[in-house]
C-alpha cells in the first residue's frame, strides 16, 4: 500500500515537471516569434479606414519583400503614437528599395 502512494506521487510530481517544462518551451516559441517574426499592434485613429478601424488588432509579418499596395507598420519619431500604418506607395517603395540594396 506505502509503495502505491509513493509511485502515485512520483508519477503526480513527473507529470507535473513535464507540464512545466511544456509551458516554459510554448512561452519561449510564443515570445521568439512575436519578437523576431510577427508583430501584433493596435490601430489608432481613422487613417485606414476602411481597410481598419480603430482599435483592430493585426499581425504583421516582420522582414518581408514589400511590393506596390503593401502596409507597413513604422515606428514613429514622436512620442505620442508608437508606431504608424500607412499604405505602402510606388514613389515609397522605389526609395525604400533602393535604401535597402
């Protein structure tokens, strides 16, 4: 009866190291690629309206090829506003591909 309890509790604290040590390895992959991968904003203001509203979330794709009709986030230089969605011009993407090369 003493060595039932005993396995019982050492199956008990296994599994829970092993939900442990799961949890910390989907916390990791979750911030590793929302840091360097993906970024997840808010929307502020009515200047894409219709595309967004205000206050829709979205995630972006960090690093990719931009193309004419893109929308890109920009952090912004002021202090008020983090970052700025605009849509991605011909004029833009010509600098912005020349800058890059």
């Amino acid at each position: 009866m003493a060595k039932h309890k005993t396995e019982s509790a050492e199956s008990f604290g296994h599994w829970l190291l092993q939900v442990f040590i799961l949890a910390i390895i989907i916390i990791g992959l979750y911030l590793v690629v929302f840091r360097f991968l993906l970024a997840n904003e808010t929307i502020s203001g009515p200047s894409m309206q219709p595309t967004f509203e205000n206050n829709d979330r979205v995630i972006a794709v960090r690093h990719s090829k931009l193309s004419r009709g893109d929308i890109v986030i920009l952090k912004a230089q002021m202090n008020q506003v983090p970052y700025i969605l605009k849509e991605l011009l011909e004029c833009l993407e010509t600098a912005l591909n020349q800058k890059m090369m």
